[in-house]
C-alpha cells in the first residue's frame, strides 16, 4: 500500500524575537517609510484558541497574498508557523490542524512533528473521540475517508466515498459510498464502533444532510433523475427507526399534484428540536404554465407589486421552492408556505410557523415594508392573523428562544405577544429610555435590538442607546443592567470569536438564552473613543476588565471566562494579540508589524466642534508622520457619514485600496487628515453634510497646524456625493475627488438598482436621504440638495472616477457631473474603470487609482510637478 502521509518537522521559534519585540524597544534613528516597504504590513486576525488556553492560532494576511498561520504557546512563546489555511483546530491533545490547497497539515505541537496529507476534500475533528475524519483522493484520483487519531492511529479507512457528515454531538459519522453505481448509507458511532447499515443498494444520490440540534435524529434527501422518485428520509438514532416520505405520495395532501422534494441548496433541511418535525422544501414537477409569446418582450405593469427587474430577482413565487412540513411518526406532511404567504420563520421550539408575503403592502418605498404576520399551530394547523403592517426589518419581529413569544418593535416600543394567551403587551411604554437610536450609518434611526433572552424565556434583553435592560414578558419589574447613560457607555454583550449560527430555511434571527446568575462579558464604547471589555454579573453590575485609548476587538473566551483572547490596537500602534486572565495579569502574545517602530508614523486625535446650529459632533484628526509644529501642512478631509469610530484602527500602508483611499498614505506622505462625523439633517443631505464639514475644517484651522489654503475633499458613494456638492458652494478646498457618487437626487429617486432590482427611491423618503416627501411633492428641497443644480457655482479642481459597471450607483451620474464641468469649462478629469463595479477590485485597478488620487493632490495641494494625465486634462 502506497503510503500517503509524509512527515516533516516544522521549523520552531523558541522565541521569536522578529515578532515579538516591543515597540518600544527601537534601535537606532526613525526613517521615512517609502512604498518600497508597504508590502512589509499585513492584518493580524485571531484564528483559534486551544481547549487548555495554553496554545493560540493567529494569521498574518498581507496584499501580495503571502500569508501565514501562526501556532503559539501564550507561556514559552514557542511558536510554530504553517501555510495560512482554513478549518484549522486543536485536538484535545493539542495536536493542531489547518487545512491548506487541498493540503491538511496536522502539527503535533509537542514534538513538532508535522504530517501533511494531500489532496483533502474536506475534514472534521471530533472531540468527543479524538479522531480526524479525512475525505480525500489517493493516488488513482478515487475518494477515499480515513478515521484516524490525530497521531496516526488508523481506526478505519473507507474507500468508494461519495460524502459524509459529522453530528453535532460529534459522535455519530453518517457517510455514504458508491459502487458499481449503487450508493449505500452507512451510521458509524465513532465512540462504539458500532456500523449500521442505514440505507443499502440505493441507486439514488443522497443530500442535504441535516441533524437534530443535538444529534439525537437526522433528515437527508434521496435525489433521483426523475423529480417525482426523490424521497425524503428521516432516521431516530436512539430508537434505530428509519422513516420515508416519498414524493409521489404528496399529492391529495394539500400538494400539488405533480409537487416533488426538492433539494433546495438555497434552502437546508431542518430538524426540530424535539424530533418530531422534518421541514423540507417541494417544488412542482416543471414551471406553472405562462402564456407564450414569440417576443422575449419585458411587460413592465404600472400596477405591479414589484417592478419587473424586482421580481424576477426575489420574486416569482410561484416557480420558487416552497416549505412543508413532515411529521414521520404520524405519517403526515403539510405545504406551509404558498405563494399567497410564501416567507416563514419558526417560533423558538419550532411548535408554530409564522407567515407574510413582503408584496403585502406593495407598491411602497421604504427599504423594509410593513407586512401582515400570520401564526400557525404546526400541531392543530391553525392559523391565526396576530400583527399587521409590522415592520419586517430583522431586528423589529423576534421570536423567543424558548418558544412562548415573540418580541417586535412598533411604534417606539417593545411589545410581546404570548403565543399560547393570544395577548399583545406593550412591555416599554412606561421606561424612560428610547429603544431606537443612531444604530446604523446613513438611517436617521433604527431600532437597538436584542441579545436574546434570560434562562427559559423569563426576561428579554433589550439594548438601549447605552444600556442593556431585562423586563418580563407581561412588562413588569423592568431593570437596567448596565449604567453606560451616566457616562456616555455604550455596553452590548460580547460574543466569542468562535460562536457561529447556523442557517436553515427559515428567516427568524436566531437568540440566545443567557444566564444572568452568571457573569457575562459586555463590550464597551466611551463617548471620548476608549473601548474594552467588562465583566457583569447580577451583583456587581458592570466592571472595566480592559478599557483602554484603543481598539479592542475579536475577543475570544471559554464558557469559564478564566481568560480573554482580544486584538488591540491604535492608529499609530499595530495590532496586538493579548491574554488577560482573571488576576488581571496581560501578556503580549504577538506584536504584528514589528518593523512599524523603525518608521515615522502619525497619530490620531479625537477633535469635537460644533456645526451651525450648535450640535456637537466629532471628528478624527490623523497627524502627518514625523509632525513638525512649526510647520503648516496641507490637510485632506474624507466625508462620509459618522467617521469618529475610526479613531484608534491601525490602517496598513497600502496601494491596493478598493476606494483609492488609504489615510495613512497620505499621513506618510505629509498631510493631515481628517474624518469629520456629519449629522444628516432632514431635506438638507447636502446643506447639512456642507455646514459639519466646514464646521469641523475651521475647527482645525484654527489649531494653527495646517495651511488654510491646501485643503483636500474627497468621498466615495455617498460621500462622492457630499463632495460634488459641497465643491458647488464654497471655495474653501483647493482640490477635489469623487467616487462613485450621486449628482442628481431626482434622476436617482427614479434610477433602478442593478444589483437589487428595486427603485432607489425608498432611499430618499425615510433611509439615508431622509427628504421626507417625493420629488413631485418636495421639488425645492431635491433641488436645493442636487449637485447638478448648482454645478456652474463650482470653482474647485474635480477628479471624478467610477466603475464603469457599477450596479449599486448608477455611473451616469458621474458621467453627468463630469459633462456639466466639462461643458462649464471647469477643471476636471474622469476616471471610468471597465469591468469595474462600485469599488475597484482589480488589483492593478486599485494601484492605478491610489497613484492617481496621490498624483492630485501631490499637485494641488503640495505644488508638486503634475503628472502628464494631468496636465493634459485640465492645462
């Protein structure tokens, strides 16, 4: 037998001093950073963390696409590195694993004995027998498994494979394997060693493979040339009981006669909890008769529900693959969905679906409308009307995890409906707290959302602007956990970095039961920028355990919470891996871009102003590196919406930017930069995003640091837009640029979005427009706000770019912008990148566009000699 494994022992650091060295310890004079080095940078991500603690993963990713995976001890700072793969794991025994091309590398990390086994397809770990399940192709390309101990012990090999999947308890190996093209479906209980021989002699192929929660039952799709011989098949591990529906005796149950299983990619499986529920997907045999005509015509209705473009995107219910219900022990299956209520979520314990249509109230212009939501009871197919015209943004309806209620946000409030009472209760009318805030950038105002629930569905947890809340489902006892409101702290609870969800059919969010006897990690935002994590408990409430002028983030703990894993870092510090245990001792685990402390560098300021009408808003000032006080430089300002968040990220020198922007560039390169937050103000986007960018540019100005007459504006999107307009109503910047932005409000109130299908105009009434009113109804505010009214007032240099297939904003309105310059006599140069979309993905695309935005203001701002694509588009 030809062996596959090959051994090879990895090169380990002891100590590797190349990475780990502090920043402070800087040898000799600073120098300047030339793109030379750029390529020198790269991210620094948490991977995985080992079951002692005792051993963690950690990437460095970098542009040019080296990129590496690190293993280290957080005690010896032994440290192992290895091809920066995917699907990497610790044993229980600390052997790691990382799958890389095709190539599982499994690292004895005591030994540093590596094995490397080619050609995988796919591999999983499980705990529970410490054994490797590896899917891979031998010598003769025929796929093959093997069951092994991390450290080479064979338990079993298959060959003639053709699929498998690991239960959730990781006890329970289903496979299945094919020969002379008859498929069998084996179980194999990897603790016993007991083999079962589910299916045999099958000629079907087998999908969908999906498990109860815990792995006590399965469901899987026997798939068949013909639609209507697919089966569905169900299997009780405990009880040993192999169930099957198959599609030809659908029909007369509710189904439509030629309705088949369907092993619906889009659409997985699903167990319930319980057991006693199978949720698939059935299509019928062959699309629902249309009229034919000998035109490809498109009929574009006026009294659609949805355009055209739209529908055919994320309508067409009746071809779509519809969800029934099988319940195998009573030998019963149900369609639920229908093409008249084809969208379902499923209560907490999956005892009652929950049905809308999203054409409910359609034609409307929101960017989430209201629907009507219907409640059936899966076990008595009741079905009852319980919310109309609710909301059916994500956040605003959520069922319990429990399974007794479901929480939606209407009108302000948090309300709960009892599914068994029937009842609806406002539980947040008498709280002297707003649920809705500031959430998400460009909307005025969403909702804050929900962590879940207390143990067995006692109390919602509610997020305030600041704070997180319990109340009972019927209202009463509402208590604040937090006290962020006093001191400006936003605390949300903090999720480890490995948790995962999963997806199913349905659309419900999914939320966790916490146990509020517990201690719970909380991550916290300061209003002056600092961020960190907290412990809380129901005693003490919440305490800083890391709170810092830094950006903590990625955090990773166990269930015990002995230690945080978290990344830190600072505009002018690179990411840190860091441990903290609970006596409050840290360690350094890894320095990234240990180079960084041999260059200049800037740093970042948090600079608070007010605009016009006296709010008070922030901004972040990026210093130049090796800044100078006695000298004045020129600045650039980069518009958007809320920008402050950015104070302490660490931004890598970089020509590959996607937008063209990079600040550290330009901070490397002799400027300041500033990221102002901008308060859009109702029917006044442009008026308002002008008054906070001037407002903020003085604030600056009058510090003393720059030079009031070179000053830069640039924008990507929406910020392309605030820059085409604020360029047409003050002289104050001497050069500018827009990407992908917006020049006309009344043109894209009725431009339709390639990559949605759907008119652009539910951006303008209440999302991130906020006019209020159409254009027909408020044509002043549209005017006042539009670029393109305003262009001959433009006096400032204007280099404009744009993919020339950008699908999420229409490129003509770059186009129009640059020919109302163009036929104004006005300075300006368009950029228009083929086969390019809303952002450059081309790397050599992406060069390109940084080069030339530095080449811009290198001329403009710094007097530099022009580039020849310069000169010749504005001399």
């Amino acid at each position: 037998m030809k062996r596959l494994y090959s051994i090879l022992i990895l090169f380990v650091f002891s100590i590797l001093s190349l990475v780990t060295c502090s920043l402070s310890a800087q040898v000799g004079p600073k120098k300047e950073l030339t793109t030379a080095d750029y390529h020198l940078w790269g991210e620094l991500n948490l991977d995985k963390v080992s079951g002692d603690q005792q051993w963690v993963s950690y990437k460095m990713r970098y542009k040019n696409g080296i990129d590496s995976l690190f293993v280290r001890n957080t005690n010896t700072n032994k440290t192992y590195t290895l091809p920066c793969g995917d699907q990497s794991t610790f044993t229980k025994n600390n052997t790691f694993t990382n799958l890389y091309e095709r190539n599982l590398y499994i690292l004895n990390l005591k030994t540093a004995k590596l094995e490397v086994i080619e050609s995988v397809n796919k591999y999983h770990y499980s705990h529970l027998a410490d054994y490797l399940i590896i899917d891979y192709n031998d010598a003769t390309n025929k796929q093959k498994m093997v069951i092994r101990t991390p450290d080479g012990i064979i338990s079993k090999e298959i060959s003639n494979l053709t699929a498998f999947s690991l239960g959730p308890n990781e006890q329970q190996l289903l496979y299945t394997i094919k020969v002379d093209n008859k498929s069998s479906m084996m179980l194999l209980n990897l603790k016993t060693k007991k083999e079962k021989h589910l299916l045999a002699d099958g000629y079907h192929n087998y999908a969908g493979f999906t498990w109860q929660r815990d792995g006590r039952s399965l469901a899987f799709i026997a798939t068949a040339e013909v639609p209507l011989e697919t089966s569905l098949f169900y299997y009780l591990v405990g009880q040993d009981q192999l169930f099957v529906l198959k599609s030809k005796n659908l029909a007369g149950s509710g189904f439509p006669d030629k309705a088949f299983v369907a092993a619906d990619n889009s659409l997985k499986l699903l167990v319930s909890d319980d057991m006693q529920k199978v949720f698939f997907t059935f299509k019928e045999n062959g699309d629902v008769s249309e009229k034919k005509t000998d035109s490809n015509v498109e009929i574009w209705n006026g009294n659609d529900k949805w355009v055209y473009a739209q529908e055919q995107i994320y309508g067409n219910f009746h071809r779509r693959s519809k969800i029934a219900l099988w319940m195998p022990l009573s030998d019963t299956a149900v369609p639920i969905t229908t093409e008249r209520l084809p969208k379902l979520m499923l209560n907490g314990n999956q005892n009652y679906a929950i049905l809308s249509n999203p054409k409910e109230y359609e034609p409307q212009f929101d960017q989430d409308g209201p629907r009507d939501f219907s409640i059936i009871n899966l076990q008595t197919l009741e079905k009852t009307l319980f919310l109309k015209k609710q909301s059916a943004y994500g956040k605003s309806i959520i069922p319990s995890p429990m399974g007794k209620y479901i929480a939606y946000f209407k009108e302000k409030n948090w309300w709960i409906y009892n599914i068994i009472d029937k009842t609806h209760t406002n539980i947040t009318k008498n709280i002297e707290a707003n649920f809705s805030a500031k959430e998400e950038i460009l909307s005025p105002e969403s909702v804050c959302g929900s962590p879940g629930w207390s143990l067995n569905d006692k109390e919602i947890l509610l997020y305030d602007k600041y704070d997180i809340w319990a109340i009972k489902p019927d209202g009463t006892s509402p208590r604040r956990l937090t006290h962020g409101r006093e001191l400006k702290i936003r605390y949300r609870i903090a999720e480890s970095l490995d948790k995962y969800t999963t997806t199913s059919l349905s659309d419900e969010i999914k939320l966790e039961n916490y146990d509020l006897k517990k201690e719970l990690f909380l991550s916290t935002l300061a209003d002056d920028g600092k961020t960190g994590v907290s412990k809380w408990t129901n005693n003490s409430g919440e305490i800083p355990f890391v709170f810092e002028e830094a950006l903590i983030s990625d955090i990773f703990y166990m269930q015990k919470k002995e230690k945080l894993f978290y990344i830190k870092q600072r505009f002018d510090l690179p990411m840190q891996l860091i441990v903290k245990d609970n006596t409050s001792k840290t360690k350094l685990v890894f320095q990234s871009n240990p180079q960084h402390q041999n260059y200049h560098w800037g740093t970042s300021e948090l600079i608070r102003y007010q605009n016009a009408k006296g709010e008070n808003l922030k901004a972040v000032l990026l210093y130049p590196a090796n800044y100078n006080p006695r000298k004045r430089y020129p600045m650039i300002v980069h518009i958007y919406e809320l920008q402050s968040q950015n104070l302490h990220q660490f931004i890598s020198p970089d020509l590959f930017n996607e937008t063209g922007f990079n600040p550290t560039l330009f901070t490397l390169q002799g400027y300041f930069v500033l990221l102002p937050d901008i308060h859009l103000a109702y029917q006044n986007p442009g008026v308002s995003a002008l008054d906070c960018t001037v407002s903020a540019v003085k604030k600056v100005i009058v510090k003393g640091v720059i030079n009031p007459m070179k000053i830069g504006l640039i924008g990507h999107s929406f910020g392309g837009y605030e820059t085409f307009f604020i360029s047409t109503q003050t002289d104050l910047f001497a050069a500018a640029i827009s990407g992908g932005g917006i020049t006309d409000l009344k043109s894209l109130y009725l431009t339709l979005n390639r990559n949605t299908g759907k008119p652009d105009m539910w951006r303008f009434e209440s999302s991130q427009w906020w006019m209020g009113k159409t254009p027909f109804q408020a044509p002043l505010p549209y005017w006042e706000n539009s670029p393109i009214d305003h262009v001959e007032k433009a006096k400032t240099p204007m280099l404009i770019w744009t993919g020339k297939n950008d699908r999420q904003v229409d490129p003509n309105q770059s186009m129009e912008h640059y020919l109302a310059l163009r036929r104004l006599g006005k300075k300006s140069i368009m950029l228009l990148y083929p086969n390019e979309g809303h952002v450059i993905q081309k790397p050599e695309n992406q060069k390109d566009l940084t080069n030339r935005m530095t080449q811009w203001f290198a001329y403009f701002l710094k007097g530099e000699k022009p580039a020849d694509w310069i000169t010749n588009g504005i001399k």
